[in-house]
C-alpha cells in the first residue's frame, strides 16, 4: 500500500505539471458544456420572416402579433406584394413567409380562411420545425379568438412528460457528460501508459519491486478521482446554471457515473496495451470512441431509427447504457429497480476490459 501511494502521489504530480493534461481533463469539459448547452440547439429562436397581409383588418393584425411576440419569430420587414416575399427568398433573408388571404375576419366566420405557409426548404428540419411552430401558433389563436365557432371536431391536449417546456439541454446535457467521461478518461489513460513506453521509463517501472497491477492502479486511480471531480463539475453547470433537474437519487447517479468512469478507465487501459505510441493511442481514442459514442449511442439520434447493424453496434457501447441511465435518473427519477440491467451490463463490460486490459499488459511484461 506503501508502494501503490508512493506511485498514485508521483503521478498526481506528473498530470498537474503538464499543462496541456489539465486543458484535456478540465477545460474541455467546461468549454463542451457550454457550447452545447448554449449554442448547440434543436430549438429555433427569432427566425427572420415576411408576413403579407392582404386583409389588412382587425383579425388579420391580431394573428400577426400573435405570431411575432411568440419569440421564435422576428419579423423582418412588411411587405405588399408576393413578388417581395420572392425576393427575400432570393436573398436569403427570411425563412418563412406567411401570407393571409384578402377579407380574412369575413372568410374566418364563414369558414373557409386559408393561410398559405411558405417556407425556405433548403434546410428540411429547419423548414418542418417553423410550419409546425406556426400551425400551433395559428390554431391556439383561432380557438381563443372565435372559440366553439369553428369546425373543431377533435381537440387535442398535449403533454410533454419529463420536459413539458422542451428544453433541447435536457438532451444535451446527459449525452455531454457521456462524452466527456468517455473521452477523458479513456483518452488521458491511454496517453499516461503509452507515455512511459514512449519515455522509456515503463521498462525502469517493469524492473522495480512494483507489481504490474501496481503500476496499473497507481497510472489509473488519480484518472478516477479527477474524472468524478469532472462528472461532478459538469453536473453542477446543468444544474445551476441550464436547470437541469435531478429527479432521482443524486447518490444513485453518483455511484453509476463512478462505474461508468471505471468502464471507461478500462477501455483506457486495453487501448494502451495496444498503442505503440501516444500518437496512435489520441488517434483511437478520439476516432474509434468520440463519434460512435456521439452518433450511436442514442445522444442525437433515436437507437430503435437506426438499421439492425448499426444497432448491433450500438449494444457493445458503454455509453449508450450510460445515457440511458443518466437520463432515468435525472430526468424521469427512477432508481435501480428500473436500471439494475443497464448497470449489470456496464459492470460486466467493465470487468471484460479490465481483464483483457491486464492480460496484454501482462503479455507484452512476458
């Protein structure tokens, strides 16, 4: 034990003199943070769009600041003729035109107003997203300004579970600290090992009277610690500052991102034992770990929409249990009653790579 504290002690001191060792480990996650919780958004704010009134009544000048003081659109300028709305089009200057039809009170009491939607469709989602804001925009006021006088046959009432505001950093947030732990602790893991084959200096450890699992806790264990200082950092900035809730057992989560940092440490380890240089190992852990665990893992995109190959790949990556959990927690406040096979799977993971993390290790000592 003597041993193993003299070793963790000596490697603290390596990381905290390496400058660029604590950028990785500290500003990356805080600059990730911040970046997809403030400018990285599915939501759609102050959107540039053209309303062409042909009405010109009372009606017509209600629905239109209805529209605008929504706050998802910003009006940029009025217009008289549909040649106008073409040619913002043409210049890119709006995204959506709205045009209301000539005698638009008389036609709404008969029943038959049509509000054309034009939208900029060069940008698919961004399109469907501004017709869909609008129509619930139209259709929440025509219902508080005629009532029961129009045709509604099926009214709907609309409930958003878990994020009835639709805030996008309740996505973001989970898939971002899945990132980073991910990331920095496999990353800085596999750098530190290969590092001391690199220098040299992992022959003069192999000499001494450290054991292998020695040396390999001393490498890992400060990687621990700093990575679950970092998941707790992260989950303060969501929660202080995005208000992100925590709906379930904060000591729940705790414990979970503790095992998933494990998980990661291990992949770590197996990628080190691999690597014949540092290089090579950023290069892995960045490529073969940061995209999948972006694209595949259920962070942006539904698992159940992907092909059956893709969601294969999906199932053999920690992250994606990860998330599933973080969010379960967070989010819709259940416990491990309801994710006790995400956390069995992400703890036999762990222990399949740390096994074979420490049989290479032990290979390339024989």
């Amino acid at each position: 034990m003597k041993q193993l504290r003299v070793f963790i002690q000596k490697e603290f001191k390596h990381i905290f003199r390496d400058v660029r060792t604590l950028i990785i480990l500290f500003g990356m996650p805080i600059a990730q943070v911040t970046l997809f919780g403030y400018a990285i958004t599915n939501e759609i704010k102050d959107a540039n769009i053209v309303v062409l009134d042909k009405s010109q009544d009372y009606l017509s000048a209600r629905l239109t600041n209805k529209i605008t003081s929504s706050g998802y659109f910003f009006l940029k300028e009025s217009v008289n003729t549909i040649a106008e709305v073409n040619d913002l089009f043409l210049a890119d200057e709006v995204k959506l035109a709205i045009i209301i039809p000539e005698n638009f009170s008389k036609k709404v009491i008969n029943k038959d107003a049509e509000i054309q939607l034009l939208a900029d469709a060069s940008d698919p989602n961004m399109a469907n997203t501004l017709v869909n804001y609008t129509n619930g925009i139209i259709s929440k006021f025509m219902l508080e300004e005629v009532g029961a006088g129009l045709p509604y046959a099926i009214t709907t009432d609309i409930e958003m579970a878990y994020n009835p505001t639709l805030e996008s950093v309740f996505l973001f947030v989970p898939g971002v600290i899945t990132i980073i732990l991910m990331l920095v602790s496999a990353l800085l893991t596999s750098i530190a090992i290969t590092r001391e084959k690199e220098m040299g200096t992992m022959e003069i450890l192999l000499v001494s009277p450290l054991k292998p699992i020695t040396i390999i806790l001393g490498k890992v264990i400060p990687y621990l610690l700093l990575s679950f200082i970092n998941a707790i950092l992260i989950l303060l900035m969501g929660v202080f500052i995005f208000g992100m809730p925590i709906n379930g057992n904060l000591a729940l989560l705790l414990l979970e991102s503790l095992l998933f940092i494990i998980t990661a440490l291990s992949l770590g380890i197996l990628i080190s034992t691999k690597a014949a240089s540092q290089q090579v190992a950023m290069m892995v852990s960045l490529f073969a770990l940061m995209l999948p665990t972006i694209l595949l893992s259920g962070f942006i995109f539904p698992v159940s929409s992907m092909p059956w190959p893709l969601q294969w790949l999906s199932a053999v990556m920690p992250a994606t249990y990860y998330i599933i959990i973080i969010k379960g927690i967070m989010l819709q406040g259940v416990g491990l009653a309801v994710l006790w096979k995400e956390t069995l799977i992400l703890a036999i993971m762990t222990a399949v790579l740390l096994a074979a993390g420490l049989k290479n290790f032990k290979t390339r000592l024989a």
